[in-house]
C-alpha cells in the first residue's frame, strides 16, 4: 500500500476498444473462485459497456457498466477485486443508507456523495483484499486518513471531512449503488435487465445465509453483514413458535401412528403388534397480501418471513405452503426456496378469500400465518386451526396514499397479531 490515490489514465485512444468480455468473465470466475459465498451475487450483475465511465459502476438496480479501457489495462486478477468491491455496494445496500444518510444530515450535491462513495470504499476495501485479490496500489483505504478499519460508511462520514482527498478523487464514481444518486449513464429504474426490490432481497438473502452457513470462510466484516443484514428476529417469531407449538399439543393435532417403533403396550398383549404415537411438526399456511397497497419492500420482508417460518417447523419445507392473495386467492403453492416464490397479485384486498383458499387445502393447515399491512375485511368467525396476523409496520408512510384519513380496521381478536418491523 502506497498511500497514493490512482487517477484512471486518458482515455484518449479507446474509442476504438471492444470490450474484452472474455477477460471480464474470466475475471469474474475467478472472483467467484476466491470468494464463493459472493458466488450468487456476482452473477446476479448483468454487464453494461459503457465508455463514460471511468472504471467500473453499479446502479442500485444490479447492473454493473464497464470501461473498455479499464479492462483492457487492468490485470485479471485486480479486475476480480473490482468485481468484488463493486458488488459489496450493493450487497451492503450503499445506494438506501447513502439516500437516508443525505436526508438526515441535508447533504446533497456532488462534492457530498463524492464523500459518500469514499467512505462506503473504506467500508469495503479494509477487509476484501488478500487471499487471491490482491489489495491495488493506491486503493482507498481507511489508513489514509488515518482512521481504523471494521467501522460502517456512516461512522466514516461522521469522524472525517474526507476534503483531503476529494480533490485526488473526484475522478472516483461507483454509480447510484454506492452512494442512491442516479447517473446519467445509468438505465434507470425502467431500463432492460435491472433487478426488482423483491429480487435483490432474495440475493442478499441467498449470500447472507451462506455466510452464516459456513462462518469460517468469510472475514469478520462479511460476518458481521450476514448477522445484520436484515432486521433482528422479530418478536413475532416467538408468537408464531408459541402458535405452532400450542397447534402441535392440542388434541390430535400433529398426531399419526406408525408401527415403526412398537408401542410399549405390546407387552400386555402377547403376539399383536400396536403402533405407537407420533408427533409430527404441524402444516403451517401462509397467506401473503400482494394487493397493490403493498410495497416490493414488504414483499421482500415477506419472503423472509416465510423463511424464519420453515426453520419454525424444523425445515420441514412440505410442511409450509404459500399463497399469494389480493382481492382474490391463487393456488397454496408448497415451499422449495423462499427466494423462488413468485408472489401474483396487485389489484384490492380481500384476506377472507386467501383463508377460505387456505382452509380448502388438502391436508388442511394448522396454522394460518397472513402477511399484510391490514387494509382488509376480515373473516366474521374465527378459522378452525392457530392464526397469527404480521402486520408490515407503516411508520414511515400513511397507511392509504390515496386517502391518509383512512383507518384499516383491526385484526380481530382471534388472532395473534404482531407489527413486522
């Protein structure tokens, strides 16, 4: 490390460059090689050539623009670290807590998302490198202002002006996944091949759980990402494990024989055979709103949701269905990966046919879970079986946009409600 900032050379004379897609790919596999738990993120990037930009950028919709240039002079193996560092924007969610960062400090303008895209690098760069992606020379790292590494992007906007080194980097620009400013470069949110909220959930999902999954391959910082990278469990949870057990000790519920293991009883009946008692995890339903009140984030919360649910029941996935329910009921589709559930709906709400879907399924469910923000009629009589109500919280934003007056009604008493934060 030299302490030095680098300046991308002229690009004078590179008009006439392809792009070496051979070389970036390659670039990109060997990236995948070093880092495997990157693995579904980095191929989640769909690739823009671009020569306006200055080396590589993402946008907050996963697309990822390229300098021919800048892969042309780059080594494979430094391209590779880009790939990383440009995909940890994104993964770490630069683009949202740049947006809220600005708005609750009123920085905005060029010279203040410069600072936020210097300070989401020090984030990355301090633990990245190393390992087979060697650390470039000039990289901007936290030890150039003399600050320690393992700090967040905020706490590095709070403890330096960074004016410093503004100056030498006005040239940096990692896109609207660094910093939530739109390039005007950039596909937009409309443009060919960009990522639905929905979608870029299930992908931190997905590199998040593979962390966890196998701690000892990853640095402390991509740890301590996978731990917080979505909200804490939630109360809820508890009131759903609670649910599930109570559906699971009630009578008969989750009860079935089988003559696998003989009942003790066998004994006091010579020469017959009877099957002992088995409890089995109960069958949970979930009944997710997709009316169009309900954003792609609440979405997104919801699949994961869906996923803490499956772990609820041990992992059982055939024990969980989802249905996706507006003002009508599609089909209650079994559980494979959170993440793969495509989620139809967008006109009103109408809970009351998602229940009576779910109650029509064959096993019939022993807990319905329904995932909503509540602006729906509810069932007049209580269903057979355990209910619990998540509500998405809507401190953020009236509950109805088009009237803010309007009050939903409450969930009704039969229900476990809690507020999914």
């Amino acid at each position: 490390m030299t302490g030095t900032t680098r300046r991308p050379p002229s690009r004078l004379g590179t008009r006439e460059l392809h792009l070496d897609t051979e070389k970036l790919l390659a670039a990109r596999l060997h990236a995948v090689k070093v880092r495997p738990y990157l693995a579904g993120a980095l191929f989640a990037l769909h690739v823009v050539e671009d020569r306006s930009v200055p080396t590589m950028a993402v946008d907050m919709h996963w697309r990822c623009y390229v300098s021919p240039g800048f892969v042309a002079r780059t080594p494979l193996d430094e391209l590779a670290g880009v790939w990383v560092h440009e995909v940890s924007h994104l993964l770490r969610d630069h683009h949202g807590r740049g947006e809220r960062y600005a708005r609750e400090h009123g920085e905005f303008g060029p010279g203040e998302r410069l600072r936020r895209n210097i300070a989401a690098d020090f984030e990355i760069n301090d633990d990245i490198y190393g390992d087979g992606l060697p650390l470039p020379t000039g990289a901007v790292v936290p030890s150039l202002l003399g600050l320690p590494d393992a700090l967040l992007m905020e706490e590095y906007l709070r403890r330096a002006p960074m004016s410093g080194l503004a100056a030498d980097l006005a040239w940096l620009d990692c896109g609207s996944g660094a910093d939530g400013h739109e390039r005007p470069w950039e596909l937009g949110p409309d443009g060919a091949h960009g990522l639905s909220r929905q979608q870029r959930d299930a992908i931190r999902f997905r590199v998040a759980e593979g962390i966890r999954g196998r701690p000892g391959d990853a640095p402390e910082g991509w740890r301590r990402w996978a731990d917080q990278a979505f909200h804490p469990p939630q109360p809820w949870r508890q009131l759903l494990g609670a649910a599930v057990r109570s559906a699971a000790g009630g009578a008969g519920g989750g009860d079935d024989h089988s003559y696998r293991r003989p009942s003790r009883r066998s004994a006091a009946v010579p020469g017959v055979v009877l099957p002992s008692l088995r409890r089995t995890p109960p069958r949970v339903c979930v009944v997710i709103d997709t009316s169009g009140s309900v954003s792609d984030a609440e979405l997104g919360s919801a699949l994961l949701e869906v996923a803490a649910i499956s772990r609820a029941v041990g992992g059982r996935r055939d024990l969980v269905s989802v249905l996706s329910c507006d003002a009508a009921a599609g089909v209650a589709v079994p559980l494979c990966r959170a993440e793969n559930i495509e989620l139809i709906g967008g006109g009103g709400t109408d809970l009351r046919a998602g229940f009576a879907r779910a109650l029509r399924s064959r096993p019939r469910p022993d807990v319905i879970v329904a995932l909503t923000d509540g602006q729906t009629p509810w069932p007049s009589a209580p269903p057979p079986c355990r209910t619990v109500v998540g509500l998405f919280s809507r401190s953020a934003r009236p509950v109805n946009e088009e009237n803010p007056a309007y009050v939903p009604k409450p969930a009704p008493s039969w229900a476990r409600v809690v507020t999914i934060c």
